[in-house]
C-alpha cells in the first residue's frame, strides 16, 4: 500500500482557543470574540470570554472580512513610464517573475483586509498560460493566509483565430480556474465569444466572470438572454459604459441584468481596468456604473478595485475600503451599503456565503482602529486581519506632532506617539 501523501496545507490545529478582546461591533457593542479553529466559537460582552492567547482590540472595529471581486494581479505594478493606456499589457515575464508580482500584489490587498481574492488573468496568444500557472502556484503558496481566486481572461475565441483560445481557456479550467472568463468586447465577434464561453462552462458546470462595458443596449441584450438564469453564477464588470446608453436604453439594461439575475462588480476607483479600459479611446470612459439604480432594481452589485499601479489605474490599489469610502463619499451609497459592496455582495459575487461576526461563522475577520463604519471609512489605517481563525496581517499607524520648542528634527513627540486611526 502506497504511503499516504501528507496533505500539502494541514487543517488549522483546533487549539489552542484565540480571544480578540475590547473591539466594537457594528452597532457599538464592547465585545470579546472567542476563535477555535477556523470558527469563531462565541461572542459575549467584553470581559466575559477567556482564552490562552488574547490579543486587545480595545479601539477597534470589528467587521466582516472583506473580499476583492475583481483584480488584475498579474499586471500589478507595471505602471512603469511612459505610460500608454492604449499599449498591450505587460506578458509580466517568467512563471517565477509572475509568481512574485501577484503574490506581492494579493499581500497588498490582505493588508488592507481582503482575505479573499479574485484575480483576472491573461491567457492565450503571448501569454500562454503562464501567468496562469503563476497565480495557480502562488494561490496554492498563499493557502492559510487568505483565499486566490483566479479566473482566466482570454482574448479572440472566435473563428480559426480562435482555436487557440478556446483551447488555452479549456486547459486553465483543467488547471483548476475558479470560472470561465471572457472578454466579448476584445474579440472580432462578440456574439460568438459570449457562446463559447457559455458553452464551456455549461460543459464544466463552472461560474462565469465576464468583462464587459455595457456600452451597447443591443450587446447586454444579447448577454442577458445567454446567460440569463444560467445554473452557476454569472458575474460581469466593470460595466463601466452603462450609464453613457441612452437614459431609456439604460433603464432597460439595468432590468435586464436584474431579470438574468447576474452578479455586477463595479470599480470606484476608476470605472474601468486593464481589460475594458484598452484601446483607443476607452481609457477616457473613466464612467462607474450607476450604483444606486442598479440596486433599485434588484441588481447584486459589488464593488472592486480592478487596477493595482498598472496601465489601466497607476494609483491604484487593492484597499477594500477604499472603493466603500469612494461610494460613500460621492453620496451614491450611506457607509452600510458601501461596506457590504465589498463584503457580503462581493463574497455573493464569487460564490461565496457570507462572512459574520457571529458563533459559528468562518473566523475572517477584519477589526479596524476606531469606533463606527463611518469613522473607519474616513480613516482605517492600523488594521488586524484574521483569516480561518489565525491573525494572518497587522497594521499598525503612529502619528507624531513636532514640538516647537525642541530641535527642528524632533526626538519625542509633543506627548509621545498617538495612534493613528
Ligand atoms: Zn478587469
């Protein structure tokens, strides 16, 4: 008999118990939160719970972990001058070179708090799949400190052209991609890009990403009757066209979405990435969905970040918080609505149930220094991730104010260091 091979990523040990003591919930509750395994085992007053490691969250806010729909890691940080929103993205070199820059970039994001990850990524003519097999690896690396999702992103599936994208997309859902990804609007025929790809995933019984602008009713038309009510979920984004139909014509489409019951990422940032924001002209569509109508509807919207310093967004960065702070701040949601767009609706999104601060849900656990969701939107700098019961990254900010009547190069603050929220 064979010897069994160990498991490349053993389980969490089931103990010893960890207590997250003092923080806030939501609705203003002083906590504790007692984790046991990868489950949060109770929640009671502060003070109430005991356990042999504790760590004092007393000044912060405890929320769910957020998630992050819609990334582009494998192009992360390729802003490098001069920059040409127009060029061909960067094939981002070797499978190790890859693996590096989306690793980089996926710690970046669970920094900021996204224990869960979903990555776009080129495949098919100079790209091959090796930025596949590179965010494959660096998923499997990452295991234990969060969840990479990665979902292919090919270019022409169409006619003899074609033929080896449509093998390149079969081969990376035999690799293990999370969903079938497609691009009708970088493919000569978009009609027959949106079959391809519901033919295959209708074969695999896989969920959909798919980017798409939504600039063209007659486009989205076709989109909704494809892939409306399909078995496995459906996600599309940007969207960022949408709102440039005409008023009649985007009133129809946001029904039509609501109807097919597809799942829409937004990107506050910016309103577009890589994928929807190549080509002439395109990069000028800095449009974001209309939030507030989608919803209004009935459509599940999300909320994502698209662009981490690439050509499509060179400031751009995987901060969950931050595309809730942009929807807040331009009034189109209050600071609730914002968070759940990057929380429980992102999570929907991927196929994910949702994340609580509750006994008995999945211990992802985002706390942040401060006492509301508003005052956390505004500032959130010191952060502590918890992800399948195991404090996975802390952040922590100090401010420091000159005292005037010292040296110019201040040795000791006014009165010692402040913690920044
Ligand atoms: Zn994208």
């Amino acid at each position: 008999m064979p010897a069994e091979t160990p498991p490349e990523h053993p389980a969490a040990p089931s103990g010893p118990a960890l207590l997250l003591s003092g923080a806030r919930q939501a609705d203003g509750r002083a906590v504790d939160v007692r984790i046991l395994g990868e489950r949060i085992e109770s929640v009671g007053p502060a003070g109430s719970l005991s356990a042999p490691d504790r760590l004092d969250l007393t000044g912060y806010l405890l929320l769910p972990a957020p998630t992050e729909p819609h990334a582009h890691l494998d192009e992360a940080f390729s802003a490098t001058p001069p920059l040409n929103p127009c060029a061909e993205p960067d094939a981002g070199g070797s499978a190790e070179a890859l693996q590096r820059r989306i690793t980089e970039a996926a710690l970046s994001g669970l920094g900021y708090g996204a224990t869960v990850q979903r990555t776009h990524v080129r495949i098919g003519g100079a790209h091959g799949l090796t930025a596949m097999t590179a965010a494959l690896q660096a998923a499997r690396a990452l295991h234990g400190l969060m969840e990479l999702q990665v979902v292919p992103l090919p270019g022409t599936l169409t006619g003899r052209s074609g033929a080896e994208g449509r093998a390149a997309l079969r081969e990376a859902l035999a690799m293990g991609a999370h969903a079938v990804g497609g691009c009708p609007e970088e493919d000569p025929d978009p009609d027959a890009h949106l079959d391809a790809v519901a033919a295959l995933a209708d074969e695999c019984r896989s969920p959909v990403d798919l980017h798409a602008d939504l600039g063209d009713p007659r486009r989205l038309a076709r989109l909704a009757a494809v892939f409306g009510q399909f078995p496995q979920r459906v996600t599309v984004g940007p969207c960022a066209a949408l709102e440039l139909q005409r008023p009649e014509d985007a009133t129809r489409a946001i029904d039509r979405l609501a109807s097919a019951g597809m799942a829409v990422v937004l990107l506050p940032q910016s309103g577009y990435c890589v994928a929807a924001g190549r080509g002439p002209g395109r990069a000028r569509v800095a449009q974001r969905a209309p939030v507030r109508r989608l919803l209004a509807a009935g459509v599940a919207v999300a909320a994502g970040s698209g662009a981490l310093r690439d050509l499509a967004n060179p400031v751009g960065r995987v901060d969950p918080l931050e595309a809730a702070f942009l929807l807040a701040a331009s009034g189109e949601l209050d600071e609730v609505e914002a968070y759940e767009r990057v929380s429980g609706a992102a999570r929907w999104a991927l196929g994910l149930a949702p994340v609580l601060v509750a006994p008995g849900a999945p211990a992802d656990i985002l706390a942040v220094r401060g006492d509301t969701l508003r005052g956390v939107l505004s500032g959130g700098h010191s952060r502590v991730v918890v992800h399948g019961g195991r404090v996975v990254s802390r952040t922590s900010a100090v401010r420091e104010f000159a005292d005037t009547t010292a040296p110019a190069v201040p040795r000791q603050g006014r009165s010692g260091p402040v913690p920044l929220e």
